[in-house]
C-alpha cells in the first residue's frame, strides 16, 4: 500500500517539477558557491565594501540561507514526511531574507549610490519588495491561511532568484553593447522582478473560480 502510494505521487507533474527545483539548487548552489571568497574575512577581498563589510556579510548571509532552503520549501514529500522540519526550514529562509534584505536597503543607499542613483533607487526597490513578501509569507503561514501562503511563499521565492537571474542576464557580453553597467542594471533588476511575479499572479488568479 506504501509503495502503491508513494508511485502515484510520483506521477509526470510531480517529478517535472521536482527537475525544475533541482535545477534551481544546483544553479542556486554554484552562485552561492562564487561568494564563499567573502568569508577569507581578508581585507583586500572586500575592496570597496570595506567599510560596510559586516552589511555586505549578513547580505550574502541572508541569501545564502534563502538561496539554498528556499527549493526544499516546495517539495511536498519532504513537507509531508518532515513536517516539524520543514516549518523549522522555512522560518530559518524567511529569517535569512529579512536579515539580508535589511542589510541590501544600508548597502544600497551607501554603496549604491556611489555607482547611480538609478542602481540605488532599483536596489533599494528590490530590498523593499523582497522583505515584503518574505513578512507577507510569515503572517499566512502564522495565520495558518494555506493559499495566500503558498501563493506569498512562490512570491518570495522568485524575488531571491531574482539575485542569480540578474548576474546572470547583467553580465552577458551582448547586454556590454547596450550601454555601461549603471545605465543597464536597473532596467535588467526591474525586468527580472517583476516579469515573473506579473506571470505568477496571471497564473494565481487564473486558477481561482
């Protein structure tokens, strides 16, 4: 009866997105991975962050954490069969947004505005939204209202990959021809926010009777 149980939850939906998480792990993972460097606690290698190196620790800290617990909060085997666990998992990756969003808002009208105030303004516009939805997926998940939390947990999820998708398209050599750092980034910040909640709630709200 277990076993019978357990295959049919394995079924096509299941094991594509149990893919599409790993995926995202391992991605998350070896983004994660690139900013191990910062913990050498060597002064050289935080260059400019110098002065404001303990923000810029508990902000990669913060995302860290959200980065590589946040896969695991989908997964419905793991929240079936390790409920206690699971929940423990989830105040530890909300703890760590709220942490490093904190820390990103400092960071951005310190550091960023040495860049742009266009690239402090999107920072601090990121920071905003990522705390947001991280407190909005506490109070469901408090509140004990299943749907919104599920909903504000996607939410807050897509917000930290937002951190790997922006490295990622921001540094392509063909987004180098569109114009300098400070003129790109935070169209590339805003576009990868918001596309991808805009999805998610067409999607949400699809779905509703």
């Amino acid at each position: 009866m277990k076993t019978t149980t357990f295959s049919k939850s394995l079924n096509f939906k299941t094991i594509f997105w149990l893919v599409v998480l790993l995926t995202l792990f391992v991605i998350s993972l070896k983004f994660v991975i690139g900013k191990l460097h910062y913990y050498s606690f060597q002064d050289e290698t935080f260059g400019r962050y110098l002065g404001v190196k303990w923000w810029l620790l508990g902000h990669i800290s913060g995302g860290i954490l959200a980065l590589i617990l946040g896969p695991f909060q989908f997964v419905a085997i793991l929240r079936e069969k390790f409920s206690r666990l699971s929940k423990v998992t989830e105040y530890i990756y909300l703890t760590g947004i709220i942490i490093s969003s904190i820390c990103s808002m400092y960071l951005a009208w310190n550091m960023g505005l040495k860049i742009h105030w266009t690239w402090a303004l999107s920072s601090q516009v990121l920071a905003f939204v990522w705390i947001v939805t991280a407190l909005m997926t506490l109070r469901a998940l408090l509140k004990k209202r299943t749907q919104q939390h599920n909903e504000w947990m996607i939410r807050s999820y897509l917000v930290t990959l937002v951190f790997v998708a922006f490295r990622w398209i921001v540094f392509l050599p063909a987004m180098a021809k569109l114009g300098t750092y400070p003129q790109i980034a935070p169209t590339v910040m805003y576009v990868t926010l918001f596309i991808p909640l805009f999805i998610a709630e067409i999607l949400f709200q699809w779905n509703k009777n």
